[in-house]
C-alpha cells in the first residue's frame, strides 16, 4: 500500500443515538470537516425523539432504519455543498451507536450490489439511497442498545450457558437486554414470519460500511462483543450462544473480522453522487465506544469517559477479567489486547431535562448552578433514573440530605449539583469495583457532547481528584473513525494504530481538581455506594 501522500484526507462517520456526524482529518491529521445531521430536527418525518421511539411498553426502543440511510445522503448533500472535494479521500471508516441490529430482508444483498453498476445506476440518475434500499429492511425499526424488553431471552440464554458468570467468560458479559444475540432472539419469538425473511442482520457499525461497501460488511471483532455472541477467545461467533439465541443463526452474521480489516472501495453510488475517487477504502466500521478510544488514543493507564446520549467510561485493559459488571471487549485498535466499558443510559437526555426544570432551560443556567454550589454539595445526594438504568439496574428519582433521610425534593441549584456530582460518582465507584484506581498520572480524557460544558468537566475532575484532559473535538467517535481509516491502509505492513497517528494533536489539560476534593469524595463515594444499595434494594424492577 502507498504511503499516504499529501492531498489525501480521510473520513470518519458517526451513527449515534441522536445524530449522523462526520469528520475529515487531512495527512498531518488535523481536522478540517465536521458536520452533522441531527435526526429529530433535520428529518421530522421520522418523528423521532432523541433519535429513537420509545414504544407503548416503555421497553422496547427502536429506531427507524431507513432514517440512518436517509441521514447519510442529507449529510453527504450538506458537505458537498459545503466545497469539500470527496476526490480527496484516500479512506474512510466509521462508528455506530453499540448494540443496534439491523434486519436486511432476502434479496437485499442483490439491491445493495446495484449500487456497484454503473449500468443500474444510469436507468435511474435521481434515485437517492432511502428510495434504492426502501424495501431492503425486513424489519422497519431497528432495535437499539436503549432497548430492554428482552429480559427473558437473557435469561434464556445465561441458563443455556451455565450462569451469567459462564456467560461473561466467554462473551466478555453477563447477558444484557440491550446486546444483539437476546434482540434477535425476541425477533424470532416474537417475529418469526419477519425473522424468516432475515438474509442477514447487521450492527448499526456493520450496516453503515454496508452501505459505503454496497455489500454486506463484515462484523467488526470490537463491536462484535457487544452481542453476547462472541466468544472472544476464539474471536469466532460461540455456537453455545447462536443455537441458544437463534438456531441457524451463523450464517446471517457471516464471520467477524479484525477491525482494522480493509473491506474494499467504495461502491460507484458515492463515486458518482459525490464524486468520491473508485481507490477509496472502505475501512471496517466498529461501535462508538471502541472509535472513540481510538479518537482518544487512549493509553493504559487513562480513563475515558464519554458524556453522549449515553454516559459511558472505558479502559484499555490488558489481562481482561469478565465479570457480573461492566463489559470485556476486543481492543478495536491492538486485537490482542481488550477494554472494558461500563455504560449508563441516564446521560444526556436526563442532564437535559434538569436544565430545562432547575436551571431555567439553559447551559448557561446550568453551569452556573455547579458554580453556585459548594463541593459535596452540603452532603445532599441525589440519584436520577428518568429511565432503567444498567449500573445499578433501578429506576427512578431518589435525593437523600446529608443525614441519609429521604427527601423528595432539593432547591434548584442543588438538585443540578446532586445530578452532576452523582452521576460522577457512580462512574467512580463502578470503575472501582472493576480494579481500576487512580494514581498519580492518571489522566481523565473527556468526550462526548457536555464535555464542551467547563463547569461539568470541573466536577469529574473533583470527583474522580484527577486532571482531565479532552481532545479538539467533542466527536471523537468520528476522530477515532478517521484514523482507524488511515490506519487500516498500513495495518497489513505491520505499522502500529498508535505509529500511524502519531502526529494526531495531543489532549489538552481542561480541569485540575480543588485542594479539597479528595477529602471530600473519598467520603461521599463511602456513602454513595451505601445509599446506591438502599436505592436498589428499593427500586429493582419486579422480574
Ligand atoms: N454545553 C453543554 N453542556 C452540557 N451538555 C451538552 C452541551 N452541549 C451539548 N450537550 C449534550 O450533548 C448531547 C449530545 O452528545 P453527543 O455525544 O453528540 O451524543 P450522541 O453521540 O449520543 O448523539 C446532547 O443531548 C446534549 O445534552
Ligand atoms: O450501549 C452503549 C454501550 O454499551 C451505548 O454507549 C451506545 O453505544 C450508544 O452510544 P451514544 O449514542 O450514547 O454515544
């Protein structure tokens, strides 16, 4: 493979929760694109709200399907009307929210391949990709990792397995409603006629490269433990696992690859449309969480925790140890090696709705509340499960004073306060009992839309009583995509991820924590964790 010369530029895309986002990073990888397509207010007719529905049963959450093949082509108008010369990519990979599953009806793969010829391509020069692949979706809504309706199938399958621990040693977790293999298993309990017309299911990461690709992608080693499929020593699907979740299963997956896996050029659509050149790689796509460790180009040692729709800390791990928490996958960027993630669906979304009750609807407001407010905010402590949340499964609002009595309201400044600081201790304490701790030279790196917030990014680093340091980009998902793209051209030659991005910009220092802090949160972590206990016990949805 060439070396990477000059003009060239490469691309990571982002298929989150809420949005479709992009970067471009030139030769020296420094960004010169960023852009978005944000799904509820730039495609109202799929009537979304922060990107997904949430149905009747308050479980089952999904997303429309062709709203993401939708959102590529609005984002892909949008930068070509910008001036961006698509000519220029050498290479492009991307990301997808965790989890999702995407079910591509029988002979949709025949559909996929016309995006190849030119000739097919001619007979119709208006068609844009919703209209090309509208019937190709045997399933219209797509599962998503916000999605816990398939408690059953959990069940199922850690029995099937010997127990969740079994379970967690060969798929790196306990079974969880939001992973892949307990989704398709509700899909063919609940859908057999649907899940019969199934000639593959893809991830969100694995069906977007499908579209670049115009054939099915593979599934990526790292996103690929996020199914309970994988077992990750053979880094080969678990047969225990597939005949449990879906006998006959193996062939609609087709084998994982290693991440950095060149999957091939770019089909003739993007060449035509957008003017991408016929040498553009199509590099594998992995999940959001594993590109955003690469887009941090995180080192042993730091912690990273990503403030998105959902709020989610990663480490690079290097004797993996699954367990009844938190998750094990394949390193996306080093496939001998591992991370672990913990992840907390009460982020954003519920960041957002006290800033619109208790901080008068701004981020100004909100901001200004954390400042307003002492350190340990006077000993008042306060939980918020707008929605079931994963570490500690409960649900619900639940605000202690200092002397641990129940109280079923706090003044608006300190309700943010409690929110903030308890959302950071719960990542602390979570990351704890996972064996990690900090040390001198343990560096926080931030991401994720709030990490732009000064204010939040100074109670993390009180709380965790470490610097905190973030990258130039809130979208490292996509920053990590682009340069597992450049990568993924030299990986073959035996060239490192960490060799091949040298030259990326190195974190900047955002936060350092008071003189106070340590005193103060070792203590309250003492007592969070004995109250996140009184709240289980409290709270546990009934089985
Ligand atoms: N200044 C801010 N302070 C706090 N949160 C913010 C700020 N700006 C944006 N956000 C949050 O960022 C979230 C989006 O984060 P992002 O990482 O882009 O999400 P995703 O990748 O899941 O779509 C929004 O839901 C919003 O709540
Ligand atoms: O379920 C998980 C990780 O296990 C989530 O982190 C999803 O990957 C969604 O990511 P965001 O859209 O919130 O970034």
């Amino acid at each position: 493979m060439a070396a990477v010369q000059e003009r060239d530029v490469f691309l990571g895309f982002d298929f989150s929760t809420q949005q479709l986002k992009v970067v471009a990073v030139d030769s020296e990888l420094k960004v010169v694109l960023e852009d978005h397509v944000h799904f509820d207010s730039d495609l109202p007719e799929f009537r979304t709200q922060g990107g997904v529905h949430i149905h009747a049963d308050r479980l089952t959450v999904t997303s429309p399907t062709l709203m993401w093949v939708k959102a590529l082509d609005r984002l892909l108008d949008k930068v070509k009307a910008s001036g961006f010369d698509f000519s220029r990519v050498r290479a492009l990979s991307g990301s997808g929210q965790q989890h999702g599953s995407v079910f591509w009806r029988t002979g949709a793969s025949r559909t996929l391949r016309t995006l190849h010829s030119d000739q097919d391509l001619d007979r119709d020069l208006d068609r844009d990709l919703q209209q090309i692949l509208q019937d190709c979706f045997s399933v219209s809504d797509s599962p998503v990792w916000m999605d816990s309706s398939s408690t059953a199938q959990c069940q199922a399958l850690e029995r099937a397995a010997g127990g969740a621990l079994s379970l967690a040693r060969i798929t790196g977790s306990k079974a969880y409603e939001r992973f892949t293999g307990n989704q398709i298993a509700k899909m063919l309990q609940t859908r057999p006629e649907e899940f019969r017309q199934t000639e593959r299911v893809s991830l969100v990461s694995s069906f977007a490269a499908s579209l670049f690709l115009g054939d099915y992608a593979p599934i990526d080693f790292s996103d690929g433990s996020g199914m309970n499929l994988l077992d990750l020593s053979l880094r080969d699907w678990s047969d225990l696992c597939l005949n449990a979740c879906a006998p006959g299963l193996r062939p609609l997956l087709a084998a994982p690859v290693p991440s950095s896996t060149v999957l091939g050029p770019v089909c003739s659509y993007f060449v035509r449309r957008f003017g991408f050149s016929r040498d553009c790689s199509v590099v594998a796509f992995t999940g959001d969480n594993p590109a955003s460790l690469a887009g941090m180009r995180l080192q042993p040692g730091d912690i990273a925790v990503s403030l998105g729709t959902s709020d989610t800390v990663f480490l690079w791990l290097q004797f993996p140890r699954p367990a009844l928490e938190g998750h094990v996958f394949i390193n996306p960027v080093e496939p001998q090696q591992h991370m672990a993630l913990l992840c907390f669906k009460n982020g954003s979304l519920v960041r957002e709705r006290l800033r619109d009750e208790a901080a008068g609807g701004s981020w100004a407001g909100f901001s200004s509340a954390l400042t307003q407010t002492p350190l340990g905010n006077d000993g008042n402590i306060g939980f918020y499960f707008d929605v079931v949340e994963i570490l500690p499964a409960a649900v619900g609002v639940h605000r202690f004073d200092a002397l641990d009595n129940k109280v079923s309201s706090f003044p608006a400044h300190t309700e943010v306060r409690a929110l903030v600081e308890g959302q950071f201790l719960s990542k602390r304490l979570h990351a704890e009992r996972l064996g990690y701790a900090i040390m001198p030279g343990t560096r926080v790196l931030a991401t994720g839309g709030a990490s732009s917030n000064a204010q939040i990014l100074q109670v993390l680093s009180d709380v965790f009583n470490a610097p905190v340091y973030t990258i130039d980009s809130s979208n490292s998902a996509c920053l990590g995509s682009a340069y597992r793209a450049l990568h993924g051209l030299v990986a073959d030659s035996g060239v490192s991820f960490s060799d091949s991005v040298k030259k990326a910009a190195e974190p900047k220092l955002v936060a350092t924590p008071d003189a106070r802090a340590k005193q103060i949160y070792d203590e309250m972590l003492k007592r969070f964790g004995q109250l996140e206990e009184r709240v289980l016990q409290e709270s546990r949805p009934q089985d």
